[in-house]
C-alpha cells in the first residue's frame, strides 16, 4: 500500500506527464470547441408558449341526485382525454387547423410532420388540482402561440364532446336492450301460454292438475265400487224374493187337473169341459176299464198338459214385458211388482256404475301411464316460469336504468358538470427559449479540454517519460546513486519556456472566444448571424 508521500509523488508524476504533452491540449480545443460554438452558434431560436388550465369536475348537483342518477367520474375522463389528446386524428386536425399541412406534399413528409408535433407538444397535469399545462415549442413564437390555443380548444371540446357522446351512447344501448329484451319477454309469455294451453290438465300449481286428478279418480272409484257391493247385495236379495212369488193370484195354483178351478181361460178349456161332461156319461153306464172310457181319460190329460204348458208360457212372457193381460181379469200380485220394478232399479243402478268404474279404471290407468311425464312437465314449467322471471326483471331493471340515464343527461345538460377555466393563456413569446447557448458553449469549452487532458494522460501512460530518481527504482528497482544534468539546460529551458507562452496564448484565446460567445449571447440573444459568417 502507498504512503501518503508515494500517493503525491505518483499524482505528481501523472501532472508533469500531461504537462509535458500539453500540445494535445492546444489541439484538442482548437478542434472541438471553434466547430462545436459554431454548430451551437447556428442553431435557430425556439420560442416556447403555454397555456394552464383548470378542470373543475364538482357539480352542486351530484349530492342532490345521488341514488337517482348516475355520473360518470368527470376526473377520470378528463385525464383519458388528455392522455389520448396526441393521438394521430388529433393531431392532423391540429394541423390542419395551423396550416402546416400546407407545408408537406407527401405521406411521409406528412408522417414526419405528425411525429414532430406528437414530440413538440407537451401536456403536463397535477392530478390532485386538476390543472393540465400545455406547451409548444416553435421556430417562430406565432405559431407556438397557435398552436398552443388550438390544442387547448381542442381539449375542451374532446372532453365536452365525450360527456356528451358517453351519455347519447350510453343511452342507445340502453333502448337497444331494452327493444331485445322486450322481444325475448313478449317470447316468453309467448312460450308460458302455450304450455299452459297444452298442459292445462297437468299444468303444475293449477286446480285440475295431475296429482289432484289421479287422487279424485282413485276416490271416486272406491266411492263408485263401494255403492256396486251394496246394489249386488240389494240386487241379489231381491231377486231372491222375487222368484218366490208369484205374478198374478193362482197363477201358481195347484194342477188343474187336481180339480182346482183357475180363472185363467185357454183354448182348451171348451173340449176338456165336453170331454169331462162325456167321460161323466160314459163313467155312468161302463167301468173304468172300458176302453171308451180309458180313450177319454187319456186325452183329456192330454189336453190337460196343453192347457198347462200353454199357461207357462204366458206366465214367462207376462214375466218378461210385465204385461199380464193375456191371463184376462186375474188379480195381479202387488208384492211381486214391487220387487219387480226393485229389481229393474238395481239393475239399471249397477249398471251406471258398471260403467261409471270403467271409466274411472280407464282414467287412472292413462294418468298412471303418464307418469313419468309429470317431472319432465313440472320442470319444464319451472323452466319457462324461471326464464320468464328472470327476462321480465331484467326488463324493468333496463326500463329503470334508461330513466336514470334520462335524468342524468338532463342533470349534465341542465348544469356544467365539468367547467374548464383557463388561468394562464397562451401568450406569444418575445424571447427565445431556447437553445440554452450559454450551457452548451461551456460544456463544449469542458468537452475541449477534457479531451485533451485525456488525450494528453494517454500519451503520456503510453509514452512514458522519465522525470525524477524515484521513477526509475519504483520502474526497475535499481537505487540511484547520482544525477547528471544536460549540458544544453539552458536551451531546454528556454524551449519550454516558448512552449509555455504557445499554451499560455492558446488557452486564453479559447477563453476570450468562449467569453465573447457568452456576451454576444446575452446581449444579442444569440451570436449575430454577419459574425458569425465572418468567422467561419
């Protein structure tokens, strides 16, 4: 590690080094600095104007109506305004407004035009004031002014505009939405009354709905079945009495034959009577065993079984139509028309509910065989009532929303919800803004030497010079005993001294170029341009 004393002797090595080859130096400011102020003493003035404004988004207005209309964040949209403010239908508008489109003969000249003012333009906001700045840079201050106040126009109006274009949009779509979705209700009602039409009888939540149908059906079936036992029971029993009477008094009396008298008249009684009265004669004069007497007998039985089985069938014919004329004047039997026309009663009363049974068997049996229909119905019903539902409230929220968006563009229109004022307007510039001169002559003068003190370090790193004993043994380790001096000293000496003069003159003349730049610029704002061709 160097000492203190190593540090400053190696600084003072490196500085008598640089010093030895200061002639870069001269050579180095003579070629940067006279060709740098020349290039900067070229440069054309720039006049730069701005323009402040303020962007008040507070409305007396919005406290009141809040919950019955709707705003839009006034701040936010001012700021996407002047965020997309630069873009490339902004700025040709601008242009054209400036006519500086008049300047340009083609696409690409017109798309370095456009590129040149997207840099040119500045616009500068602080958030928490709402206060934007706009800026422009110019070759000449009226049309920096210009420019300046047509973007600010153009600012305000983009922002009014989009409030405005918000709100008619904003209120299309709504009316856009509002048509479908009243479309797709009509649709649903549509659907839901032709469900109901078609599925009335099973249409779930109403009256004569499938369940309620199948349990009706099976109680009036029992109802039905119980009341056909008690008429078979009543059916039964009287017939049971009826076929223990008789129709007509002594229509079941003993045989005729048994010497009983009947009052019903046939066809036979005239020759069984002769033949009584002939069998009487005949008994009186022969015996039994006479053979006139036993041909009489037989064929008065025979008329006897006629007239017997004549008198049967009109007994069943008079059971069958209950017509009991054909026994003449007989005293028909009360008891047995009672129980006949009992009889027909249950009969036709079994009947009715014969059929009646039927037809309910034949309804339970349909609604039995539709029953797994019943759940596809019950959901499809859901279904229609659920989407009907959910359009039916989508439109009423959509109906309230437009009056919302009524009320508010009313509210905007009524009030200026958003006000622009502008605090400093853009003015025409009297001096140029730039080009800061002053500091690119001094960097310049700075970049001048510093390249040849740099140059000068290299040289000498590169080229080393022996200067002092401590040198040699700190570059090659031998210790010095003695120095011996040049016999020309003099002549070296005074070599240097000419050197030093030839620095000496060199610097001061970059130094009283670099002061005269700096009045010139000051006094003049920039170098005059006769000067200036008389320098070059």
């Amino acid at each position: 590690m160097l000492g203190i004393q190593d540090a400053l002797d190696q600084i003072f090595t490196y500085v008598k080094g640089v010093w030895i080859k200061k002639r870069y130096i001269i050579v180095s400011t003579w070629l940067i600095c006279p060709i740098g102020w020349a290039y900067v003493a070229s440069l054309p003035d720039t006049y730069d104007s701005s323009a402040r404004l303020f962007v008040d988004t507070s409305s007396l207005l919005r406290p009141l109506l809040r919950g019955l209309a709707v705003y839009n964040n006034a701040s936010d949209q001012v700021s996407l305004v002047a965020q997309t403010l630069l873009s490339r239908p902004n700025l040709e508008k601008i242009a054209r407004e400036a006519d500086l489109d008049i300047t340009v003969t083609t696409q690409a000249e017109m798309d370095e035009l456009i590129e040149g003012m997207r840099k040119d333009i500045k616009i500068g906001s602080t958030r928490e004031r709402n206060i934007y700045t706009i800026r422009y840079t110019s070759d000449t201050p009226e049309l920096s002014q210009k420019i300046v106040q047509i973007t600010l126009n153009e600012f305000v109006e983009s922002s009014l505009g989009k409030n405005r274009q918000s709100g008619d949009s904003a209120e299309e779509f709504i009316n856009r939405q509002i048509e479908e979705y009243e479309q797709r209700l009509e649709e649903a009602e549509q659907r839901l009354a032709d469900f109901k039409v078609s599925r009335i009888d099973r249409a779930p939540g109403s009256s004569t709905d499938y369940y309620s149908q199948l349990q009706r059906q099976i109680s009036q079936l029992e109802a039905t079945e119980l009341r056909l036992l008690e008429l078979n029971s009543k059916l039964t029993a009287a017939r049971a009495q009826l076929s223990g009477e008789s129709p007509i008094f002594g229509l079941v009396s003993p045989d005729s034959r048994g010497g009983a008298s009947t009052t019903i008249s046939t066809q036979y009684d005239g020759r069984i009577e002769a033949l009584e009265n002939r069998l009487g004669e005949l008994l009186i004069q022969y015996t039994e065993n006479h053979p006139d007497v036993i041909n009489t007998q037989n064929l008065l039985a025979t008329l006897y079984e006629q007239k017997d089985e004549q008198i049967k069938k009109m007994g069943t014919v008079a059971q069958e139509t209950g017509n009991y004329n054909v026994y003449g004047n007989v005293n028909q039997n009360p008891v047995y028309q009672e129980l006949k026309l009992a009889v027909a009663e249950y009969e036709g009363q079994v009947a009715e509910l014969q059929v009646r049974a039927k037809e309910n068997r034949e309804k339970i049996a349909e609604l039995e065989r539709i029953v797994d229909l019943v759940p596809q119905i019950e959901a499809e019903a859901q279904g229609l009532n659920r989407d009907y539902q959910i359009t039916r409230d989508k439109y009423l929220e959509l109906i309230s929303r437009r009056e919302q968006a009524e009320l508010s563009r009313k509210a905007e229109a009524t009030s200026d919800d958003v006000q622009f004022r502008v605090i400093d307007p853009p003015t025409l510039p009297t001096k140029p803004s730039g080009p800061q001169r002053i500091m690119m002559y001094t960097g310049i003068l700075i970049l001048g030497f510093g390249a040849g003190l740099g140059i000068a370090f290299l040289v000498s790193q590169i080229k080393p010079v022996v200067l002092s004993p401590s040198q040699l043994v700190g570059a090659f380790g031998i210790p010095v005993l003695g120095k011996v001096s040049h016999i020309n000293a003099a002549e070296i000496a005074k070599v240097e001294r000419r050197r030093m003069l030839v620095f000496t003159a060199s610097s001061l003349s970059i130094l009283v170029l670099f002061i005269g730049l700096i009045y010139a610029d000051i006094a003049f704002g920039r170098l005059p341009i006769h000067l200036l061709e008389n320098l070059i």
